[in-house]
C-alpha cells in the first residue's frame, strides 16, 4: 500500500466518507425519496456539499466547511447532519450564538439526537445563558438517562439560576449514576448547605475529599458547615490544613479568625482576622470580625471597654462599611459604631 499514491489515497478515503455519509442521509430522509428528481439532484448536492465540508474539517479549512455546510442547508433545510456539523464547527470558532442557532435547528429536525441537546447545552452553558442550558441538556437527560456528565450539567445549570430543588434530583441522580465523582459530591454539598441540611452537606463534602483530598476550596466548603452546626475543633483542623496547602489563602485565615472567636481565644482569633486583611485589604467581612475580636479582648470584669481596642473596632468597623456600605446587618453595624464611638 505504501507505493498508492497520495491524491489515489485521498480519493479513496473521500468515497469512503461520501458512501456513509450519504446512507446517515437516506435513512434520515428516506420519506424524500418520491420527490421528483429535481428535488432528489437538490439532496444528492447537499450531500456531496456536507462531504466537502467533512474533508475541509480534517484539513483545517474550517471557514470553506462553514460555505460548503451553509450552501448545503440552503438546497436542503432538513439536513440536521449539516446543522450539527455547523453548531460544532461555530463552536470551535467561539461564534456561539451561530452555534447554538445550528443546534437548535437540528434539535428540531432530529429530536431524538441526544448529541445535539447536548451540545447546545454545552454552547448555552459557554455563554451563561443557563436557563435555555437546563433545557437542552434536561432533554439531553431524557434520552440517555444514565449519562453522568448530561446530569452533571443539568444540576450545574439549575444551580446557577438558583432553582436548587431541580439542581438537588439532577445532581443525586449523577450520584447514583456514579457516586464515587468528586465534583459531583461537591456539587451536592453546596446544594444542601444553601439548603441549610449540613449534616448532608458534611457528609457530600467528605465524600468529595475521599477522592479530591487536597482540593482547598472543598476543605473550606466542609470547615464552614462544621462551623454552622457548632463543631469548631473540626473546623480548626480542617482550616489549618488549608492554610498549609495554601499559605496565602485569605477566605481559611477569616473562617479561622471567626472559629478561634467562637473558641474564645482572642489572640488568635485577632491573628488571623489581621492574617487574612493583610492577604486581601478590602475583605470587608474580615475587618467586621476583626472589630468584634477587639471589642471583646478590650472589655474588662465591670464591662467597660479599653479605649485603644475601642478605637481600633470602630475603624475597622467604619473601614468595612466603606468598602460595602450595602452588607447584610449594616444597621446593626452602624449601632455598634454609635455605641463605641462615645
């Protein structure tokens, strides 16, 4: 074989193509072929137009493959295989919305192509447009219900517009697909946290780390559940670990100034809310617990308060407030200011 010439090769492979291409086009176009012949030379020209496009794909000539595709749906607007080529090529080209237009004009000509839901839910995830992503990758779903990544998606996708009910089934049927997957044991227990069940959450975050077990973002998301339902010693541990994987990570150094303020060593608690404003000086919810640490380290047994530590409090109060003046208990907040400003 190695004497066949190139151009003898390319043609052989190019009838190859031609051959399956054109058996994929009649069984999708089989109720056609009664169409007079003017019509059957329109989809037989189609065809070689979309085996054109495939050959210029393997070449890189994705531009000619996009002319060639585009005059090939102009002679045949039902020819999904033509839109599906299209939707994936835009999509390497980062024209998504001609990529999600091409998809879901296949969708409706093959509604039973599982690839195409999923590819334009995956082009709708690309440009955030989350609410039509559920629902192409939900009728994804439909048609391979054991998919994991398909399910994967769909409960991203609800998690992202906030419909947590439907992000929770999507994301435990993943689980029962595959429950050993980090990403989707994370998945949930950011979903039962938001849902306040975090003794679900610890156990979903857990699993995560069995399998992603350095994965600091993770530690975090466990640290502060034990942190919601009163476990400090486990968040202590589980922060410090972060900060040793991450010496510079200013969310573990705030979630531990606020665990060492919950254990009642000030010191410490005060070390590392200054630990994480130094890592990140706009971390206004970092100096709002910061002024707490020193107003408590400042009162004394008759509950008076040091006039330094006062001081010091109420600008990091201030200071907190001026980076986001819109923060959750900003009232409460501007009392406190009030009252240690005397």
């Amino acid at each position: 074989m190695s004497g066949i010439p190139n151009s003898v090769k390319a043609k052989g492979k190019r009838q190859k193509v031609k051959a399956s291409c054109f058996s994929l086009f009649a069984f999708y176009f089989l109720p056609f072929a009664l169409l007079p012949s003017v019509g059957c030379n329109q989809e037989q020209q189609a065809v070689d137009l979309y085996v054109d496009a495939v050959m210029l794909r393997e070449l890189d000539q994705d531009e000619v493959a996009v002319k060639r595709l585009n005059s090939a749906v102009r002679l045949n607007k039902r020819f999904s295989l033509a839109y599906s080529l299209l939707g994936e090529i835009y999509q390497e080209m980062k024209e998504y919305e001609k990529s999600a237009a091409s998809y879901e004009k296949a969708t409706k000509l093959n509604p039973w192509s599982f690839e195409d839901y999923f590819n334009l839910g995956r082009v709708y995830q690309i440009m955030k447009k989350f609410a039509q992503a559920v629902g192409a990758y939900a009728e994804a779903c439909r048609l391979r219900p054991n998919h994991l990544e398909a399910h994967t998606r769909t409960a991203k996708c609800y998690y992202q517009i906030g419909d947590y009910h439907k992000a929770l089934i999507y994301g435990e049927q993943a689980e029962q697909i595959d429950p050993n997957v980090s990403e989707i044991q994370n998945l949930l227990g950011d979903i039962y946290a938001l849902k306040t069940d975090y003794e679900k959450a610890i156990r979903s975050y857990k699993r995560s780390l069995e399998t992603d077990g350095n994965n600091a973002k993770i530690m975090t998301s466990l640290a502060v559940a034990y942190l919601k339902t009163n476990r400090n010693e486990p968040a202590k541990e589980v922060l410090e670990s972060v900060i040793q994987i991450q010496p510079d990570d200013n969310t573990a150094y705030k979630h531990l100034g606020y665990c060492y303020l919950r254990l009642k060593d000030i010191d410490k608690s005060i070390e590392n809310y200054s630990r994480a404003i130094k890592i990140n000086s706009r971390d206004w919810d970092a100096r709002r617990g910061l002024g707490v640490a020193y107003i408590l380290k400042g009162t004394k047994e008759d509950e008076t308060v040091d006039e330094t530590l006062k001081k010091k409090a109420v600008e990091q109060w201030r200071l907190s407030l001026e980076i986001e003046p819109n923060q959750a208990n900003r009232e409460r907040l501007l009392k406190y200011i009030r009252i240690f400003s005397k």
